[in-house]
C-alpha cells in the first residue's frame, strides 16, 4: 500500500476503533474493551510509522485527494491529507503517546457504569483522530474541525469524572475558554474565504501571493483570529488560563496527552498556517510576524516559569511548567527560519516524553497517597524509590541536561535565537527543573524542615485557583488507593523516558529533522506540490547537532536547577505565600469571567503587535 492511501487510514482507524467501543462496548467486558482500544491506537501508530519511514526523503509531500477531487490549474474544492515528514512525525508522536496513555490507564478508573466499559478509551481514540486529522490535513476549515473534535473531546475527558464538582468546573473552564477560540478561528477562516474564496492552505496562499505588496486589513484580521484560536490551545499567555485548572482535575492519562501534545499541536498550526499561508508576499510580513511571536513567547515563558515555581499542587506544577516551554517554543519558531524550526521539533518530541512521563509519576503518587500537595507529601515517596528515580530523571531532562532530546532541541534552538534569548532559555530550563527537582527531594528524599502545622495544612485561597494545594484528593484507581504501583504504571514513564534521551542520541534522527524543516518552511514548494503536483527541492541548511556551547549551556542550566532546588528545600514553608505574588494569584482567580476578558486583551494585544 502506498503512503499516500495510508493517510486517510491513520484519522480512519481510531474512528473505526472509537465507533466500535462505543457501539460493542455495550456487551464487551472491560478488559476486551481496553484490549481493544489499546489494539486500534497501536495500530494508527503503525500506519503513522510505517508512512513516515515508506516516505521517500524528508522533503517529499505525499498527498491524498479524498474521493479524487484533484485541483486544475491549481483551482480545486477537495480535501486533502498532507504527509510531510513534520505532520507525519507529529501523527505518529501523538499515537505512541495514546498507546502509552492506555498502556498506563489499564484497568485504572473504578469500574465504568453497566454498559459503558468502552466509554474511556473511544473517548482516547476520538482524542487521537482529532490530532491525527489536524497534523495532516491540508485546508484549513477542516483542520478546524479536527482541532475542534480535539477540543471536544478533551472537555468531556477533562470532566470524565463528572461526579466530582472540581472536575466539572475545570471543564467548563476548559470548554469556555477553548469555546471562544474556536469562534475566532472560525471567523478569520470565514474573512479568509471572503477574500480569496478558497479554504485549501496551498490555494490561500497562492490567491495571496497573487497580490503582492503586504497584506490590507481583513488579512491581518483574519490572521489575528486565526492565531488566536490556535494559541488558546497552545496556551500562550494570556490565553493560557485554563490549562492549569483543567490539569489539576482531569485524570492522570489525560493529562500526560493534553501537556504532552495537544499543547503542542496549537504550536504546529501556528507553524503551518504562517508558512503555507501567510508567508508569501501578500500575507503577513515577516518582521511583524516575528514581533507578535517573540512577544508572546517571552511573556509565555516568564510567567510560567515564575507561576511553576510558586506551584504546591503538583499538577499545577507540571501544568505551568508546559506553559513555560511553550512560550520557548513560540520564540523558536519567531525566528522564522528552518534552523528555529528544526530545534523546536526536537525539542517538542523530547519534551513530550518528559512532561508525560512526570505526570504519570505524580499519578502514582495520587493513587498511592490520595495527595498531590508538596508538602504534606513530604518524605512518603521513599516508599516509590523507582518513581521517585524517574520523577528526578525528568526533573533534570527538563533543565535540559545532555545527552537528553530536550537538551538537543533546546541547544539548537538557543543557537537560532541567539543573543539575550539564549539567557532566557537558561534561566526558564532551570526555573522549571529546579520546581520539579525540589519537589522530587521533598517528596522522594524528605529533604527540608518536616512541615508542621500552618504551611502544611493552610487551606487554598478561594479567590486565587493556583494554589489550590491538592490535599485530599481521590485516587484514580480502581479500588481506591494503591497498595503498590503496577508494572504498566512504572513501565509507561519509564519508556518514555527512554524515548527522550534517544531523540538527543540518535544522529538519523536529527538529520532527518533538519530537511524536514527545510521542506516545511518552503513556502513556494508546498504550493507547487499541493497544486500542481511538482517536488521541488528547498534550499538545504546544516542539519541540528550538538555543539560546545549547546552542551555547555545545558549544564549551567541544569546545575541552576540543582542548586535552585537545593536552596529551595532547605528553608521552611510560609504559612502565607510571599506578598509579591499576590497580583499573580489575583490574575489566575479561577473565574471564567475574567479569563474571558483576558481572552479578548489577548486578541487585541496580538492585533497590535502585528499592525
């Protein structure tokens, strides 16, 4: 079977597969119904594997017209699934991260209701069609509906425990604030197709390029709300708000796919709607296209950073600290260039395996202890001595500590910004590693003043959702709290981890990256491809590889996020948290209200930063 017949398949398969839970989970037991599940998104991995490796060079497209509907003349109206090696590799990440998740998730909830022992893993499978769908398709009101199932489905797998009020809050807050990017993203789709009459990536960027000369106002427009709606997801500051609120509520495996890639995919549509659309001479100027983004991504990675390491709950912990590197990622693609492009690849499949893997270890010490809080976990983890391994792995892979992947695309990356950027990325990898490493010494190694009364049981402040401190939490797990942690729940992290230290390890790897950013910032090639089904060859520049100062960079930042840590641990908690955050707390209040209205200060801050 050729590659290009392969694309539909891998949105297809986990459909089929969701389609059938739902409807045969009605008389299957739970173990064949999780069996299933497990058998269909391994399956979509495969066909994303086996399309990726039968794709003939980094710098081919395979394509596929669904039902033949192929453009002449480079007009056309069908859809069509697009299989560079970025979207590729990006479908076959999101799919080995679903099979770890259901890997991980076996047998975990309390049994599912009479009749509905399917229910979980059709919601994954639909989760991984909607991210599949979205890396590989090839217009854009139908990248819309995939990345809008994906946000469906996440909402109901956010509050997936519907029982629990904290868990319907957190997604509702998920579903208002994803709601209103949606509408955006649908409007500037709306503005574009008014202008062009097209809804293909490849036929906007041509009716584009067909007047040059920069672009009037509705394109702009259309490009403010577009991104917008792409950045809610990517949780970019200020849309970032509903990330942590939904992560301290929803299960653990759907945490490690919401941080791990869903995150990331708001990154990758950025990426490709820019350079298949807005990248030629009638879209967005690239010195305007870099401000917005370099600003957004400098106030992404400080803030997170600052919010991460003031987090007790956790969760909220991890939640922020993805909010950090996304704001690293968005200045990596600023540069606009294969080079920044290349480093933010490696370093969000590296990442991936980190952040998903730190997530299942905090799992297992919710399920184990019925608590997430620093604090009040506080030396119970010398009972996990194999997670708490793991936990400090990721803690330092984090940092950015060689020969880990994140490390290599973190080095890469520092290399294309350049300049005080490179600071930036230092003190942000080791502000987060260092939140993790402290966390770990505290609840793994008991390090620090035992904490006794006030800043161990100080109730979370009602008006600010980000301390919340995670005390008293229900476990997870079937049957309650776990009496040891089954091997499928220290496999999981353990592999992932592995997985992150052979992206910084593998030199194939890294080449084939490097073309296939060459390939995906080649405005002019896509289009030629798309549209007239000619390869062309883009201009080739060094692949990403390890250099001294990159090496040298990651150890600084990883001995800051040791020594931070250390530091850390050694003074007691307060009983009150320091009155310099108290604005901090006030802006992450937890009502949908004001998140909406930072929504709307988003919009009209990235309109200006680009006009």
């Amino acid at each position: 079977m050729s590659v290009d017949r392969t694309l539909p398949l891998i949105v297809a398969a986990p459909l089929f597969g969701a389609a059938l839970l739902v409807g045969a989970g009605r008389r299957l037991p739970r173990s064949a119904a999780e069996v299933l599940g497990c058998l269909f998104a391994a399956g979509t991995a495969a066909l994303a594997l086996y399309a990726s490796a039968g794709t003939p060079s980094s710098t081919a497209r395979p394509l596929e017209w669904l039902g033949g509907w192929r453009p002449h003349g480079g007009a056309g109206v069908g859809i069509v699934l697009v299989g560079d090696r970025i979207g590729l590799g990006l479908a076959t990440l999101v799919s080995l991260l679903v099979v770890a998740a259901l890997a991980y998730a076996w047998r975990y909830f309390d049994e599912p209701p009479r009749r509905h022992a399917g229910s979980f893993p059709a919601l994954v499978l639909l989760f991984q069609a909607g991210m599949c769908g979205f890396a590989l398709a090839g217009d854009l009101f139908n990248a819309f509906v995939f990345f809008e199932l994906m946000g469906v489905v996440a909402y109901a797998l956010t509050g997936y425990r519907v029982e629990e009020a904290r868990a319907v809050q957190g997604a509702l807050v998920f579903g208002v604030v994803n709601s209103l990017g949606a509408y955006t993203t649908l409007l500037g789709i709306g503005l574009l197709y008014a202008r062009t009459g097209e809804l293909g990536l490849a036929q906007i960027g041509s009716a584009l390029d067909a007047h040059p000369g920069g672009p009037d106002a509705l394109v702009v427009a259309a490009f403010v709300l577009v991104a917008a709606g792409l950045l809610v997801k990517a949780a970019a500051v200020p849309f970032h708000f509903w990330l942590a609120d939904a992560h301290a509520v929803a299960p653990t495996p759907v945490c490690m796919l919401m941080s791990g890639v869903m995150v990331e995919l708001g990154v990758y549509g950025i990426a490709r709607v820019y350079w298949t659309v807005f990248a030629g001479p009638g879209g967005i100027p690239a010195p305007d296209a870099h401000r917005a983004l370099l600003a957004l991504g400098v106030l992404t990675a400080v803030l997170g950073a600052v919010m991460c390491g003031l987090q007790r709950h956790l969760k909220r912990l991890l939640a922020y600290s993805t909010v950090a590197h996304t704001g690293l990622f968005l200045i990596g693609l600023a540069v606009l260039t294969p080079e920044g492009l290349g480093g933010v690849a490696l370093y969000v499949l590296a990442h991936a395996g980190v952040k998903a893997a730190l997530f299942a270890c905090v799992g297992i010490l919710l399920d184990r202890f019925g608590n997430v809080d620093e604090p009040e976990l506080h030396g119970k983890g010398r009972q996990l001595p194999w997670v708490g391994v793991l936990f400090g792995t990721g803690g330092l892979a984090l940092a950015g500590l060689p020969p880990f992947g994140t490390a290599l695309g973190k080095a890469v990356t520092e290399e294309a910004v350049g300049g005080w950027a490179t600071a930036l990325f230092v003190v942000v990898s080791a502000v987060t590693g260092g939140a993790v490493l402290r966390a770990g010494a505290r609840v793994f190694l008991g390090l620090g003043p035992v904490p006794e009364g006030g800043a161990a049981s100080r109730p979370a402040d009602d008006d600010a959702a980000e301390e919340t401190t995670g005390k008293a939490e229900e476990p997870e797990t079937r049957g309650g709290r776990l009496s040891r942690a089954p091997v499928s729940m220290l496999a999981v992290p353990t592999a992932l981890l592995a997985g992150a230290l052979a992206v910084g390890l593998v030199p194939g790897l890294r080449a084939g990256i490097g073309r296939a950013a060459d390939a995906f910032t080649d405005h002019a090639g896509y289009l030629a491809a798309v549209l007239y089904g000619r390869a062309t060859e883009p201009a080739a520049t060094p692949p990403p590889h390890w250099t001294t100062a990159g090496v040298l960079w990651g150890l600084v930042a990883t001995a800051l996020a040791v020594g931070g840590a250390l530091l850390a641990v050694r003074r007691p908690l307060a009983a009150e948290p320091a009155r310099w955050t108290t604005p901090l707390r006030r802006l992450h209040s937890g009502h949908v209200g004001d998140y909406v209205a930072w929504f709307l200060a988003g919009v009209t801050l990235l309109g200006a930063l680009i006009v």
